[in-house]
C-alpha cells in the first residue's frame, strides 16, 4: 500500500500586542523597534535591536504608550521618540473606520 504525502503546513511566526496582550500572527501587527538611532516603527520588521509589537489600532497605541511599550523594550521612551510614536499613531485609523473596513 502506498503512502499518503505528508502535506505541510507553512509555519506562521505568532507575536503579542503589548497594547492589548492578544496573540496575533507577526504580519497583522506592527513592529516598534529599540535601536541605536532611539525608538522608531519599523515597517520592514527587520531593523536591528529589541522588538515590540502593536496592532495597528490607536487604543493599543495608547495602552502601549501608557508604558508597556517601555517595558517591553526594556528603555524608557524619550520625548523626541514618543512624539514620533504619537505622529504614527495619529495616523492610524479611529477603531469605527477600520471596523468598517473589515466587514
């Protein structure tokens, strides 16, 4: 009798948002990263230094920068890194429009 092939099933990278603490996969969130030129968002995922991860709705954004975000990238947030942080999150769609985009 001939064996069934084994189909595989892709691994996806599974990530937390700080903001809220669900588990989500990488791509869906957006990756916030320490590094030697401060706090920055790092859009490619793939920029050097310690990682942190919020999903793109502004309420994580302002759970994460209540001080969560600092806790997870083991630094304290300067004022020129917090207002770039707080321009990218004003960016950010309000929770009803990207509601409403989902459905």
């Amino acid at each position: 009798m001939a064996k069934k092939p084994v189909t595989r099933v892709k691994h996806v990278p599974q990530r937390t948002c700080v903001g809220c603490r669900t588990v989500q996969p990488k791509r869906q969130l957006v990756r916030i990263v320490r590094g030697s030129q401060g706090v920055q968002v790092d859009p490619t995922g793939k920029l050097a230094g310690r990682g942190a991860y919020l999903h793109d709705q502004r309420h994580c954004w302002e759970n994460g920068l209540k001080g969560a975000l600092a806790h997870a990238l083991k630094t304290e947030i300067g004022a020129d890194d917090r207002a770039r942080l707080m321009e990218f999150m004003n960016s950010l769609p309000q929770e009803a429009e990207a509601h409403e985009k989902a459905m």
